[in-house]
C-alpha cells in the first residue's frame, strides 16, 4: 500500500514538472495584467463569462486599458448529423464559432482570429423537453470551452509580442497613409481635361 502511495505520488511530482496539468485543475497565467473587452453582444453569455474568468486570473478589466480584447462575432449553427426514423430520434451537431481581434492603440487591429468548437447531442422526439435542456447543457459546456481556449490564446499573447504587433501596426498604418498622400499629389498635379463641347445641330 505505501510502495502504492509513493509511486502514485512519484508519478504525480513527474507529470508537474513536464508541465502537465488536469483540465480544469490548473491556472491559467497570463502576463497582460490589464485588457479591455468589448463585444457586440456586450450582455452574452460568453462575454460575462470571460471577464469573470479574466478577473479570477488576476487581469484588471477596464475600459482605456492598452490593449483591448473585441468578440466581432459568435455564431452558432446546428445540423443533422444522423436522424432514425422508427424512435424519432436524431443526431445533433452544435458548433460555435467566435471571431475576436486584439486592439492597440488607436484602435489599431494588431491581430485577427477565431476560435471554434463542435459538440454533439441526441435529439429525442419522444422528449422533447428533454432534449432541449440536453442542447442547452451542451452550449453551455461549449461556451465554457471557447472561453478556457481563449485563455490559452491570451497567454500566448506577451507584453514584447504585443509590442511587436504594435510596431508592426504602426508601420503598415504609416505606409497606407503614405500612399494615399502620394496618390493625392499625383491626382492634384494630374492636368484635368476640359470636357468636351458638343455642337449644337
């Protein structure tokens, strides 16, 4: 039982110096100590759940922060995926897709993503209540994935690579504007051709 014991715990002491960590388990650190967020369904589900979620792992939320976190969209699709006629009962393929860009400054898009998820369930036409709170339970357990999976992304996102998007940033919005200055000049040096004068009959 002790020998047991200790290679379990062994085992244990192993898995979490490789980095190993249960799901669920671990905490998920994050270098950028303060973000922005915003959605356009600033009152969704998915939006709450990740500012909680950014606050339990001690990121300072608010509005002004250096770099601001947008949800541009989330959709959310359903399809047969298999259907059995004699028990009236079917099954369900769930997918979400969550498209988000990181903001700098000026509102500078410094990069452009998204994230998906898929679940399945089993429709029963016998239970239709059932069934339902079934769905819901699913989308739920999706939403609480996209938001673990949008954590990852955020620890992937350092203080020196956002400032590498920045600078990035800044020299393609610098070179967009030169070009458009440029191509003013050459249309204010361009003669205008008067227009022509058809005669009369």
């Amino acid at each position: 039982m002790i020998k047991r014991n200790l290679l379990v715990m062994g085992l244990a002491v192993l898995l979490s110096a490789c980095g190993f960590q249960l799901r669920g388990t671990g905490t998920t650190e994050l270098t950028v100590k303060e973000l922005d967020l915003s959605a356009r369904n600033a009152y969704g589900e998915t939006v709450k759940q990740l500012r909680r979620t950014l606050e339990s792992n001690e990121v300072r939320v608010y509005s002004g922060a250096p770099y601001k976190l947008v949800l541009t969209n989330e959709q959310e699709t359903q399809r047969a995926a298999t259907y059995s006629g004699g028990n009236r009962s079917a099954e369900y393929e769930l997918t979400t897709v969550l498209n988000y860009a990181i903001e700098g400054q000026n509102d500078t898009v410094l990069l452009e993503d998204k994230l998906q998820v898929q679940r399945y369930y089993v429709h029963n036409g016998n239970n239709i209540t059932g069934s339902g709170q079934e769905a819901a339970q699913v989308r739920q357990e999706m939403r609480s994935d996209l938001v673990q999976s949008m954590m990852v992304r955020l620890q992937q996102l350092t203080p020196e690579r956002l400032g590498e998007l920045q600078h990035k940033a800044d020299e393609r919005a610098k070179a967009e504007a030169q070009a458009l200055q440029e191509a003013q000049r050459v249309r204010d040096e361009t003669p205008q051709q008067s227009p022509l004068e058809v005669p009369a009959n």
